[in-house]
C-alpha cells in the first residue's frame, strides 16, 4: 500500500520532469522535410465542413460516437 | 516565452487528467447512460461541429486557413430525406487570432420505419449556428466556441473549450479539448412536456509527425450524458395475447445517464508519385453495454486539377442491454428501448468524391477555389431489429436493413 502511495506520488514528478526535458529532442524530420506533408492531399482533415456532416450522419445511423476528431493534422509547415 | 507556454499547457494536462478522473470514478461508472434517438443526433453534430472547429486550427503553430465553404448536403434512404446548407467561414483578424462561424440547416421528411410502424410521417426543420474564435500565442493555440441548435421540439447549446501546444520541433501536437452541452426537450404534441440533459465532453489528441512520408494522430474521447436521454416518440413493442395482431406498443424508457469511451488512430502515408492512403480505427464502448470497432481506408489521387477520393468504411456494434425488439410483456425490464440505432448492427460505406480547382491563381482577393462533390452509398443490416411493416407472423419478420446515398456538393474559397 505504500509503495502505491509513493508511486502514485512519484509518477507525476517523474512525467513531469520527463517532459520538461524534451525541449532538448532533435526533430527527426526537419522543417525542410516537411513540404510532402504541407500538400494537400496530406491534410487529416481536408474539408471540416464535409467532415462535420458526414460524422453527424454516422452518429445519427450507429450508436457509437467520438474518436473521430482530429487532434490536429499540423506540420508547422502550412 | 514558448517554455513558459509550455508549463502552463503541462499544467493544464494534468489538471483535466485529474478532472476527468474525478469525474469518472466507479460511482459515476456505475450509472447506466443513455442516450440516441433522432433527437439526440442534434446536439451530437452540435458538439462534433464544435470539436472540429477547435481541432482543425490545431495545425502547428499557425491558425487555420482563411476559407470559405458552402455545402448543400442530402441524405435519403430508410424512407427518411434530410438536405440543407451549411457555410463555414473562418477568417483571421491580425495574425493570432482567427475567428469561425457556420450556418447549418437539416430539412428532415421522414417516413422511417419507426415512424410508420408506431407514428405518421412528419416534417421538421432544425437551423444550428456556430462560432468560435482561436489565439495563437507561440506554441499554443487556445480555442473558444458555442453552439446552438433549435427546432420545434429540441433545443441545444453547446460550450467548447481546448488548448493545443506543439511541442519537439512542431513534430508534435497536443491538444485538449472540453465542451459543456445543455439540451432542452419537448414534445410537439404536449407542450407542458419539457425535460432536460446535460453532456460533458473531454478529448485528448495527440498529432505526431513519424517520418517525412506519414503522420498519424490519436484521439481519445470521453463523454457523459445525464438527463432525458430516450427520444419521447419511440415506443417498444411487446407480446400482448389481447392485440390482433399478437404485439403491442409503449413508450421507451432508458437510464438517465450514459458515459461513452472512444479510442481513434489515423494516419495518412504519402504515396511516392504524389497520392496519399489514410488509414482509421475506432474502439468504442458505454455503459449500456455498446461496443464497437469501426475501420475505415481512403486512397487519395490528385490528377492536373482534379483530386479523386475513394473511401470505405466498416463499423461493427453489439447492442445495449436494454434493447429487445420484442418483450415477453409489458414493463417487463427497468429500462426498455427499440431504436434500431442500439441493436447490434453492421454498416458499411463507399465514398467516391471528386474536388476541381478552378481557381488555382488568384481573382481579385480569392486565392483559390475548388467544386466538390461527393457520393456515399451508406449499407446498414441489423441483427435484431426486425422490420414489421413486412406482415410477417410474429417474430418470423425479417431483419431489418437499410440503403442510403449522402451526396455532397460543396465549393471552397481561400483567401
């Protein structure tokens, strides 16, 4: 039981203290890499306003919902 | 600037982690959810319009796109017709913020199979207007956004916040993302009847660039509804020797909470000779009992002007608990429901799309312009849902199925 309290103590700092570290990561695929997934034809989400529809008809025909989103789609190099 | 962004953003993670976690305890667990319905279709679309007005922006560290799009859509199949327009317009004001607004309008006739077994057919019209405004600030991004919905009998608001931070040389994008939904129902033929729900909405993204040819993305969505969840129209049937016809009908009755959990993975690969191949799965599961996987594959073929997609979906559920489409007797469980959307099912969807560029350099103060339009044949066949409407002897009727084309024609703008 302790050593879960301590875990779970612990386990946040531990993240936390990772993830301030990662400024220092190397992108592995540099910015003048990136014009492939600047098409287009790249984009996880290439007409929002289609999309919006389109999920609206599956919610409405199925009875699942989420996870369709996009969290993003970005390459920092639009 | 961008390091302090950064902790405040981490701060902010660990904040809704914790939030969540509070707010989904088992006692909160435990609570049997339920929603669906045509009804409850509005307020979803409500809040899916809000989450990809927040999640479109999520691009790096720049705004989204100036555009403009007018789309005309129209659903028929199963006896029900549903068209209308929608107008998205996003517009940035300087350059860290940019504001959005659309205009969406469903003109339903139906004459669904729910509808002609146990009602008549009804029109209805449902007018939805969105508006959202993001800040670029360094890395992070900040989305605000409210929706509202109205139609004669079901009325929708819906508030959205999220925060987006790329992070590892903009390889990485995190977004968080809650909205706060108020629903209000009626009934068209009581108007002393008014219940309400209410939905919290967390979502987690995270977008990761793998290799200069593929990116991929993760979403995890947690929603909770509480309140009037059934549609007030629907009934179930059950056996009742004193009916002719060996059945009868009485309203549905669904628990008054429901938390859904969704897993999504996508990632799109760039072909060598300049084509893209997407690639989705979803994992979903609720409290009443859903689950389902649901996998989807596009292949993407620009060609001179034009830009070709082909897509096919596959989705596979199991039903809620409380889902019978015929029961032994009336009241015969605590909570009863027959929308056909909770049995367990399978759908299938084609798509074929085509977008033209015809403006591709400049007039006046349009960038570019594109005309698209796009066609789904949409198969769905439910594996306990039996269409009655058939006269066939009691529980001999056939399983249900429906067909449905979704046609889209839309133009864009960019300016």
């Amino acid at each position: 039981m302790r050593k879960r309290q301590i875990f779970r103590v612990l386990l946040p700092v531990i993240a936390l203290a990772a993830l301030s570290g990662c400024s220092s990561i190397e992108p592995w695929v540099k910015p003048y890499e990136r014009d492939r997934l600047a098409d287009p034809i790249m984009f996880m989400d290439m007409n929002p306003v289609s999309s919006a529809y389109i999920y609206h008809v599956y919610e409405a025909r199925e009875g699942a919902r989420g996870g369709e989103g996009m969290a993003g789609g970005g390459c920092g190099c639009n | 600037m961008g390091s302090r962004n950064a902790h405040v953003f981490l701060y902010a993670l660990c904040f809704l982690i914790r939030f969540c976690l509070v707010s989904h305890s088992p006692e909160s667990f435990s609570k049997q959810g339920r929603d669906l319905g045509l009804q409850s279709t509005w307020k979803k679309l409500a809040i899916a319009v809000a989450l990809l007005g927040m999640g479109q922006q999520a691009f790096a560290s720049v705004l989204a796109e100036d555009r403009t799009d007018f789309l005309y859509h129209r659903y028929d199949g199963g006896g029900v017709t549903i068209d209308g327009p929608s107008v998205l317009v996003r517009k940035s004001v300087g350059k860290s913020v940019s504001l959005s607004a659309n205009y969406y309008v469903d003109m339903i006739s139906s004459a669904s199979i729910d509808v002609i077994t146990t009602a008549s057919p009804y029109t209805e019209e449902r007018t939805q207007y969105s508006l959202s405004a993001d800040y670029l600030r360094g890395n992070t991004t900040m989305s605000m956004g409210y929706t509202s919905s109205t139609e004669s009998d079901f009325d929708a608001n819906t508030y959205s916040l999220s925060l987006s931070q790329d992070m590892f040389g903009q390889l990485t994008t995190l977004t968080l993302s809650y909205a706060y939904g108020d629903d209000t129902v009626g009934r068209s033929d009581d108007p002393n009847f008014s219940e309400d729900n209410s939905r919290q909405q967390y979502g987690v993204g995270l977008t990761q660039i793998l290799t200069r040819n593929m990116i991929a993305a993760l979403n995890v969505e947690v929603i909770t509804d509480e309140g009037f969840l059934n549609n007030p129209y629907r009934s179930v049937r059950f056996l009742d020797t004193n009916s002719p016809v060996g059945y009868s009908f009485e309203p549905e009755l669904y628990p008054r909470t429901r938390t859904t959990n969704a897993v999504g993975i996508r990632t799109k690969y760039y072909l060598p000779y300049r084509a893209a191949l997407e690639a989705h799965y979803r994992y979903f599961n609720d409290t009443w009992d859903i689950e389902s996987h649901t996998g989807s594959i596009a292949y993407v073929h620009p060609w001179r002007d034009f830009t070709f997609t082909a897509k096919y979906r596959y989705h596979d559920q199991t039903g809620a608990h409380f889902f019978r489409d015929l029961f032994a007797r009336s009241e015969a469980t605590n909570f009863r429901g027959r929308d056909k959307e909770l049995s367990p099912l399978r759908s299938q969807t084609m798509r074929l799309s085509a977008a033209y560029e015809f403006i591709s350099d400049g007039w006046n103060f349009i960038d570019r312009g594109t005309v698209n339009v796009s066609l789904d044949y949409l198969q769905v066949e439910y594996k306990e849902f039996r269409d009655i409407s058939t006269g066939a002897p009691l529980g001999s009727e056939p399983f249900y199925a429906l067909d449905a084309t979704i046609l889209q024609v839309f133009f864009s703008f960019w300016y």
